[in-house]
C-alpha cells in the first residue's frame, strides 16, 4: 500500500523564504560632495557645476545607469580638484605680490 500524496513532508518547513537569494550588492561610485564643498571655497564659479553633478550620482545609481552615475561622481571630483588648484594658483599669486611689494616699499623704490 503506497502512502497518500497529499500528506505534507515533515522535512518541509511551514514557512518557506521567498525572499531573492542574498548576493554581495556593488556599492555605487561616490557622490564626491566633498570635492565640491571644496569648490564652494576655492572656488565658487565651479560650485554650481560640481554640486549638479554631485548630486546626480545616486539617482543615476539608482535606476541602474552605471556609466552615467560614475561620468557624474568623476566629473563633481574633478571640478572640485580645478576649484583647489585655482584656489592654491591665487593665494600664492597673491602671497607672492604682497611679499614683492613691502620688500620694494621697504627698500624705497616704488613697486609701480
């Protein structure tokens, strides 16, 4: 006599786990918002571009555009690297003439 089909395997759990199979996610590209803090000091002017972008990079990650969401994270890093630059350029540019004119004006000749 064979045993009914119907009778549940006690080997079965009640509840079985539906949920997808656990796989290691990839972490998206950063957003490099410090960059263009860093850009809102050196810089201003590059601010506004590198916050657009910066700001584009998980709604890009999010819908699953990963060229586009990592084009925007390097894009935000390096306007705040120009804005750095820019900044370093004209503080030692400016530096540099202050120092020129008071050593000029204390050796009396005129710096114009």
């Amino acid at each position: 006599m064979n045993p009914p089909t119907n009778v549940p395997d006690p080997s079965m759990s009640m509840h079985q786990d539906l949920s997808p199979p656990t796989t290691p996610s990839r972490v998206g590209p950063p957003s490099n918002i410090g960059w263009a803090v860093t850009a809102l000091i050196f810089f201003w002017p590059l601010a506004f571009s590198a916050f657009s972008h910066s700001s584009k990079v998980l709604p890009h990650w999010i819908v699953g555009d990963v060229a586009a969401a990592e084009r925007s994270s390097e894009r935000a890093r390096i306007l705040g690297q120009l804005a750095l630059l820019f900044g370093a350029v004209v503080a030692v540019s400016v530096l540099w003439f202050v120092a020129t004119t008071s050593v000029m004006t204390s050796a009396g000749t005129k710096a114009w």
